[in-house]
C-alpha cells in the first residue's frame, strides 16, 4: 500500500494516484473491458473498495453509454464490527471520501454512484443481473469477502467477470479462502491469476481464455504458465517489466516545459584570440604609433623600391 497524496494536490496521471494497481492488472483490467465492449455486452460496472480511486479511474474511463458505474467503502465511516473497524484503522486511516472524489473528477467529468458504507449494502442498492464487471477489494476478513462474493453472484450478468483482490498474499489468508471456496463449491471459474488478483466467471471461461492466451504469448513482457486444479484451467501470468498501458492524462496534467536551447561553445583557445585587424586599420596604427624618424625611414625605403 502506498501513502496517500497531499490533501491539496491533484494528480497529473493515473501513476500519480496511490494505490497498489500494477501495470499487469491495468492491462488485463484494460483487456477484459475492451473485450466485452467488442463482444457486445453491456452492463455496469461496481467496485467495492476505492481508496484513492486508481483502479475506479480506470474502470470509469470503460462506461459505455446508457452503463452505470458504482463504487462502494466505508470512507470515514464506521465498520459494521470491531474486526473491520480495526482494519479500517490500520491500513486506510487516511482514506478520506474527499481524496477519492478529487482524484475521479481530475479524469472525469461526474462521480459515479457512491455507495458510503459497508459492503453488505450494495445487493440493496444495486440490481440483480445487471453488473458485467465487478472489481471487489474491500475487506480483506473471511466473512466479509464471503458475503462480497454471494452477492456479486447475484449482481453479475452471466458472462460477467469478478476480479477479487489480494487473493494469494501472505496477509490477507480469509480473502483466500473465500476465493478457493467460491471455486471449488460455489461455481465460481477461474479465468486467469495475476500475481495480486483472482480473475473469474461463473459463465464459461474458455473462450475468454483462449483468446487471452493468444494475446499474451505475443508479448515479451509477460511470463506465463497454465496449470490444471480440481478440473480447473489455471491461467498464471506475471509482470516481466510491463509497462502500464495508455491512459489519458487527468485536466491537471503539465507538459514539461522544454529545455532551453544552449548557445555553441567556444573553445577557450579561439576565445582568447585577439581579432586580426584588418590591412587598413594595421596602416592606420603603424602610423599613429611609429615615431616619427621610424616613419620617414619607412617612407624613404617605399621611395627606393618604386
């Protein structure tokens, strides 16, 4: 987790906005939403748990028309137990729901519907069969990701895909948990891991698959394996220097002011030259500084050779 920005700055670029949302998860983030757009499938978007709005910035860049885009967290608020309350406090103390909204709105023109509270409200407020992607990475206790999850599989079109965060570190065992169970006794299938994120559907993942792994084996900058567990695909992909994908600049954003052009150097020898007079000037002091027997010597010498 990285610190959060200074209260009265904006961000210039996504990289600019804390939060942990490395350049794999951009580009399958990226990659999933513009496939379902070619696809053709419409539907909202939901994300339950913001912090600083980085991955929110991203997913709201992906709306289509007539889509609706809604994120939920508890912000300022209070948990609805001592276990959530404590982790609040440790890991998003200055998570504030106004450093959220400044850093969307620098990408962005409106808010999406914000959901301030638990996660547990989100099945009263958001409809059933209506979502085709939904990012979850709110709280990180068993029970909590649990619930997540049973009501992602209602909210989910579905073809829509579920991302849940943190589902492999070493920190965060009941998020885990909850993912491993959702696969092997709640229908959830897998699409692909990151190092960070679980990636899955409970429609049929293989043709998504396939043309992921497509994708990937043309790139350079990804190590990539498949594996078999349970009757599972397992699709493991991880970060060989990727770099992030494009993404527009926020309205803050500065070009760098271009470096001022240098005027040639001039070697100290040719600096240290006097200039040569020219031949008319050279008469001109010869005369004024010779004296005057020197001079007539001169003249009477040019008398004999003409």
């Amino acid at each position: 987790m990285t610190h959060a920005q200074a209260i009265d700055t904006h961000p210039g670029e996504l990289a600019d906005v804390p939060g942990w949302f490395p350049a794999l998860d951009q580009t399958l983030f990226t990659w999933l939403l513009e496939q379902q757009k070619t696809s053709g499938i419409k539907g909202d978007l939901l994300e339950l748990g913001v912090y600083l709005g980085k991955s929110a910035i991203l997913l709201g860049h992906h709306l289509q028309d007539g889509e609706r885009f809604t994120v939920c967290d508890l912000f300022e608020g209070d948990a609805p137990d001592d276990a959530n309350q404590a982790e609040s406090a440790k890991s998003y103390a200055s998570l504030t729901q106004q450093a959220f909204e400044r850093n969307y709105l620098s990408f962005h023109d409106t808010l999406p519907t914000v959901i301030t509270g638990p996660s547990s409200l989100v099945d009263e407020k958001v409809a059933p069969d209506s979502c085709r992607f939904i990012h979850i990475d709110a709280s990180h206790l068993y029970e909590h990701v649990h619930g997540d999850i049973g009501a992602a599989h209602d909210i989910l079109l579905p073809e829509g895909v579920l991302v849940l965060d943190d589902f492999r570190s070493e920190h965060t065992p009941g998020v885990a948990v909850a993912a491993w169970e959702a696969v092997l006794n709640r229908g959830l299938r897998p699409i692909c891991l990151s190092t960070q994120k679980l990636y899955a559907t409970w429609g049929d993942p293989e043709p998504l698959q396939e043309e992921l792994l497509a994708m990937l084996r043309l790139r350079t900058d990804v190590g990539l394996s498949v594996q078999e567990a349970a009757g599972h695909r397992l699709i493991r992909t991880r970060s060989r220097g990727m770099k992030p994908p494009a993404f527009p600049p926020s309205r803050h954003h500065a070009e760098p002011e271009p470096a001022p052009v240098r005027a040639p150097e001039v070697s100290a020898s040719r600096a240290a030259r006097p200039a040569r007079p020219t031949p008319s000037v050279a008469r001109r002091l010869a005369k004024d500084l010779l004296p005057p027997v020197l001079t007539r010597a001169v003249r009477r010498a040019r008398t004999k050779r003409s």
